[in-house]
C-alpha cells in the first residue's frame, strides 16, 4: 500500500511527541500551604520550606511514568477564611491532586470539609482528631494529642520526678486545648499535683498579672501549650517575676523551633519539649535531610522543618503507590492503607490504623546552650 510521503512524515512526528509525552510523564499538581506569615509562621514557614525540599527531591529521583510534581503554593497567614479560599483555589483552578498543609488544627479543621465537598485529599498538621471527622478525603500527619503527649507526662513524672505543675495553655487555638487537656489526664492518673490552670489567648504580649500569680505559686513546672515566640514571652515575664530558679519548664512540640529559642535567649534553656522530630537523629535518612535542608536554606531544620519533610515522605509515597497515572481517588486510597512509611519523624516509621489515626511516637528535647538536644533529667 503507498502512503503519501507528507502523511508519513506527519505520522512519524505524531509518534515521536507521543514517545516524548510518555518519556516525560505528566505534572502533578500537589497544593502546599501554611502560615507564611502571621502568628504561626515559626512553624509554617520551615514546614512549606521542607515540603518543597521534599518534593523537589522526589522529582529529582524521578516517579513512575517519568511524573512530576509541579508545586502551587500559598500562604494562610493562619487566618481559617484564607484557608477556604486556597482549597477552593487550588481544587477549582489549579486542579491539584492533593493538598499538603495547612500548619494548625483550626486552620485545617476549616479546610478539611470543603476539600471533602470537592473530593480531593487533603493531608493536614494538626493533631485534633476532628479533621479526620471530616471525612474519607482528610488526613493528617500528627498523632493525638493523648498518645504525644503521654511521652512528656512519663519524663515529667518518671525522670524529672514532678509532683506540682502548673498548667498554662493557649485557650484560642484547639490543638493547645487538646494538648492541655490530654497532659491534665496523665497528670492525674499519675497522683501528680495540677497547682493551677491558666487560659489566656495569643494575641495578649502582657502576661505580668498572670506571670506573677504562677511565679508566687509553689510548684515543679510549668507546662506552657502556646505559639513558640508568645511561649518565649510568657517564660520571660514569668522568671522576671521571681520565679524560683529550680522549677522546671516543659512544653508541647511548639517549642520545638528556631523561634522559640530565639526569642527566648537564655530564659529557656533547660525546657523539656515533646518534640515530633530530632535534628540528632542519626539515621542516614535524617542526616541527608539535615545537610539539605541547611545547603538549601542556610539553617538547621527544627521540629516543624522535620513535620514539614515527614508529612512530604508520607504523601510522596502515597502517590508513587499510585502508579503511572495517579488521579485524586487513587491518591486518597492509597494515603488511606499505607503502614510503616519510612520517614524521619518520632521513631522513623509511619503508620495509620482503621481510623486513619497516626503513629511514629515522640522525641524528647530539651534546650541546651541554645540547641536541641536528646532530653536528660
């Protein structure tokens, strides 16, 4: 049979874009979003800075099919109506296949049911286990704060040997509830003495009247659930206040950021922090991430940098999983099974059960000489 030169020539390119199409894959588009600015940007900013590292690196090691991710971000601010917005934006406009982020329980329990109506996966920070309530499209990476937070209950109580606390939380944002909450339960249970309970809300920059009242009351700690730099502060005016120098500081992994230790210089050294992730970590896993991340951004990852790169790892593998031609179903069903996802957060491994809860376990830190270190008694 003849075919026409100029038809051959014409299928022979078809066939080559078609070859060069499937050598090259197809973008993925993954949402990221946190707090870039605002009061939770000490957390948001190093966890958009580590997701993107992470995602970067997938691309470069390459995905089935030749597939990449292409990233679209946005910022927050913290605010639950920006929030909304960026889910509608990114599911409508960018069709993202999955959304990583946002930073705080409030924040995604706002945008978890709208990335429900519009079915596509959403894998949040927060620890609240109302955003997995939401339904079968939300996820999130942090364990419940009753599991986190019994790694700090057992080191107050079975190493430091605290009887007294004192317990001061953030009362505007839920995941500092639930942290104080789960931490009372433990003390409770342990016959350890709660001495007072203080709520207060994080746009506040005074704290003297509180911090006089918890200076004057006896006690062996004080667990303090707020944003690193307010938590800072707090503990400022609280030792300005004439607090006995032997009572101890211990706090949720909040205080586990370059913030906290910034701005509170040499007043909050020695505070003991559940922290999701060690920068010491000697797993070769962790180290890479360490010397990339500090090339990258000129800083050593804290906790939230960790949370940010554990959370990419997770979402990584749920679309490798995937296959050549993921969709936003078969990203979701697949975020919904995986179990024992190496990641460099808590004990190395990430699983979740029927209910979609999570567990890697908890690392313990505490401030010395202006780092973070593997706590000690």
């Amino acid at each position: 049979m003849f075919i026409p030169r100029r038809t051959a020539i014409a299928s022979a390119l078809l066939l080559a874009a078609a070859s060069a199409s499937f050598a090259q894959g197809k973008e993925i588009p993954i949402g990221v979003f946190n707090a870039q600015t605002g009061t939770y940007a000490f957390g948001g900013v190093p966890i958009q800075a580590a997701m993107k590292l992470a995602l970067e690196e997938a691309n470069a090691a390459g995905l089935p099919g030749g597939n990449k991710f292409k990233i679209v971000e946005g910022d927050t601010a913290g605010e639950k109506g920006q929030v909304i917005s960026l889910v509608n934006q990114f599911a409508k406009r960018d069709n993202v296949m999955l959304i990583l982020g946002p930073t705080i329980s409030g924040e995604a329990l706002a945008g978890a049911p709208v990335a429900n109506e519009l079915k596509v996966p959403i894998l949040a920070i927060g620890s609240s286990a109302g955003i997995l309530a939401t339904g079968p499209w939300a996820f999130k990476i942090q364990s419940t704060p009753t599991d986190f937070m019994g790694h700090l209950g057992k080191l107050a109580v079975e190493q430091l040997g605290i009887k007294r606390v004192t317990l001061i939380h953030d009362q505007s944002n839920d995941g500092y509830v639930l942290q104080t909450n789960a931490l009372a339960d433990y003390f409770k249970k342990a016959n350890t003495q709660i001495v007072g309970s203080e709520k207060f809300v994080s746009s506040e920059s005074n704290f003297l009247a509180l911090a006089t009242k918890v200076a004057s009351t006896p006690t062996d700690a004080i667990f303090i659930a707020a944003p690193a730099e307010v938590s800072a502060n707090m503990i400022i005016q609280i030792r300005q206040a004439g607090l006995d120098p032997k009572v101890r500081f211990i706090g949720p992994s909040t205080l586990g950021s370059a913030g906290f230790v910034k701005a509170g210089g040499k007043a909050v050294e020695g505070t003991y922090i559940v922290s999701d992730y060690s920068p010491a970590n000697p797993s070769p896993m962790n180290q890479a991430f360490v010397k990339a991340y500090t090339a990258k951004y000129k800083m050593a990852p804290d906790n939230w940098a960790g949370m940010g790169y554990g959370l990419a790892q997770v979402a990584i593998q749920a679309v490798r999983n995937a296959g050549p031609a993921p969709d936003r179903t078969k990203i979701r069903d697949e975020l919904a099974k995986l179990n024992n996802v190496p990641m460099v957060l808590g004990n190395g491994t990430w699983s979740i059960d029927a209910g979609r809860n999570p567990s890697y376990g908890g690392v313990l830190l505490q401030v010395k000489n202006g780092n973070f270190v593997s706590a000690t008694p």
